[in-house]
C-alpha cells in the first residue's frame, strides 16, 4: 500500500477531524504566544504602577502647592495690616513729630492732670492713669539715676 491508496482511503469525516486537529495544533501554538505577550504587558503595566518615590513627588507637589497658597494668604494679610497701620492715626505722628504719648509726656512735665490728658489728647481715663503712672516712674527713674 503506497501513499495514495492511504490518502484515499480516507473519508470526509476523518479529513475533517485531521483538518480540526491541525487546526487546534495551531491554535494552541498561537494561544502560548498571545500568553507570552500578555505576560510582557503584564509586567510593563506593574513597572508603570507608582513607586513609592513617585508618591513622595506627588506629595511634594502638593505641599508646594498649600505652600503657595499660605504665601499668597499671608500677602493679602501682610496688605491688609499696611492699610490698617496708615489708617491708624492715634498710634502715628502727626506733622508736628509728636505722638499722642510725647504730648501727654509734655503735659505732664508741665503740670497737667489727669482729666487734662483725657480732655486734650482723647485719651481713656484708664489709659491716661496708666501714662501718668509710668511717666512719674520714668521721671523717678531718671532724677535717681547718676548722670
């Protein structure tokens, strides 16, 4: 029996099952090489998952970003203290050079009472007593101390 009568002795069923193996030979052939490739994605995919030093820049990013914004907060504050400061006239000289206090210091070196301080200067009486009070220490302090 040579060749061909084997060939032809085969019927169409039996030609089908061979054409479904090699079919399926191939398949699983092709199926360990997609397998080959998903491992090599698999494993680009887990080197593309953030390490830990990739959280640490995405934290630093963030404080850098709060620090701008204190930084911007704390100009607004800085502005508005400014605008506080040159509103506030009862703390500032006036043109003449004296401050409420140096005038209230002149008064007193030139006899005046307390209700002179709080009438004249717009002072509180609590504040006016308080001046006087630390005025004549200071005065005391400088009479006592040798020249």
């Amino acid at each position: 029996m040579n060749i061909f009568d084997i060939f032809a002795a085969i019927t169409v069923t039996q030609w089908a099952l061979m054409g479904t193996a090699l079919t399926l030979g191939l398949l699983s052939i092709r199926h360990v090489a997609v397998l080959g490739q998903l491992k090599r994605h698999a494993t680009m995919l887990e080197s593309r998952v953030p390490s830990p030093s990739d959280k640490k820049i995405e934290e630093i990013s963030v404080m850098c970003q709060s620090l701008v914004g204190l930084g911007q907060h704390l100009q607004k504050i800085e502005r508005r203290l400014g605008e506080l400061e040159s509103t506030n006239t009862g703390l500032h000289s006036d043109n003449s050079g004296y401050t409420p206090y140096r005038q209230a210091a002149v008064m007193l070196d030139m006899g005046a009472d307390l209700n002179d301080l709080v009438n004249s200067l717009e002072m509180s009486q609590a504040e006016a007593k308080l001046f006087q009070v630390l005025h004549g220490d200071m005065q005391n302090k400088d009479v006592n101390s040798p020249a």
